[in-house]
C-alpha cells in the first residue's frame, strides 16, 4: 500500500519535470550577453525580478508565482546575488536547476 502512494508521487514529479523541461526549450536562454551588477540591482520588484546564482543572471519574473516553494523566497531574490539562498536549498537538485536554466538573461559581467 505504502509502494502505491510512493510510486503516485514520484509519478507525479516526473510528470512535472517533463513539463518544465518543455518550458526551458520555449523560453531559449540567452547566455552569452553581459550584464553589470548595478543593472541586476535596478530590478528587484515583483514586477521585474532579476537574480545572480554563481555568475549568470537570470530574469525569474515569471517564476515568482509558480515557485512551489513559494513566491516570497523568489521575492527576496530579486536585485540580489541569490547564489546562497538558491544553491543553500537547490544545490544538486535537477528540477530547480532546469528551471533556473531556463531563465537565464546572461553572465555577471566583470568588474575592469
Ligand atoms: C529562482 C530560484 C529558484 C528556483 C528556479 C526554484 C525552483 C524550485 C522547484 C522547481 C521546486 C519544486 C521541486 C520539486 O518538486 O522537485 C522548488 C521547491 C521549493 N523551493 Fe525553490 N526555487 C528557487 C529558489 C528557492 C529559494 C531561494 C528557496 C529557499 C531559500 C526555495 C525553497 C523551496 C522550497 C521550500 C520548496 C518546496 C519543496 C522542497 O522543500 O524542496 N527555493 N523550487
């Protein structure tokens, strides 16, 4: 009976990954172009959410009201280096780092 739910759930989390999978090919990530910091700083609203995870700049806008985890700790990200706070709960874990992938704007340009 336990094996029955486990396998429901793990169905259920395949089904989803597939489906952010998808979303990652439609959104076609740029990462190439550079982005300073102070850009990233101007935006940290919910209305447009920029976020820096290990060098690379991603717009996760979009993502602040589908996070399953939910949109406030997508929201303190927002203008920030978010590399402890994302790597900190996601580190290793396929789906949130497909997910992020899918959102990248470019790389942290570097300081001359
Ligand atoms: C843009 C950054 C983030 C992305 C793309 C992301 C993505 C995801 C995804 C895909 C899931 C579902 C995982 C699954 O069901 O397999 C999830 C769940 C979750 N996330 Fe995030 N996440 C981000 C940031 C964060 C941050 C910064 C925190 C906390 C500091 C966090 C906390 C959670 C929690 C508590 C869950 C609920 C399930 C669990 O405990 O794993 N997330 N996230």
């Amino acid at each position: 009976m336990n094996n029955t739910l486990i396998s429901i759930g793990a169905a259920a989390i395949i089904g989803g990954s597939s489906f952010l999978g998808a979303a990652a090919i439609v959104a076609a990530p740029n990462t190439t172009k550079q982005i300073t910091f102070a850009q990233v700083k101007k935006n940290n609203k919910s209305t447009s959410c920029w976020t820096v995870v290990n060098n690379k700049v991603y717009n996760v806008t979009n993502w602040i009201n589908q996070h399953p985890g939910g949109s406030a700790r997508i929201l303190a990200l927002c203008g920030k280096n978010g590399t402890f706070m994302f790597d900190g709960k996601h580190s290793g874990q396929s789906a949130p780092e497909n997910v992020l992938a899918s959102y990248q704007i470019g790389v942290l340009k570097k300081r001359n």
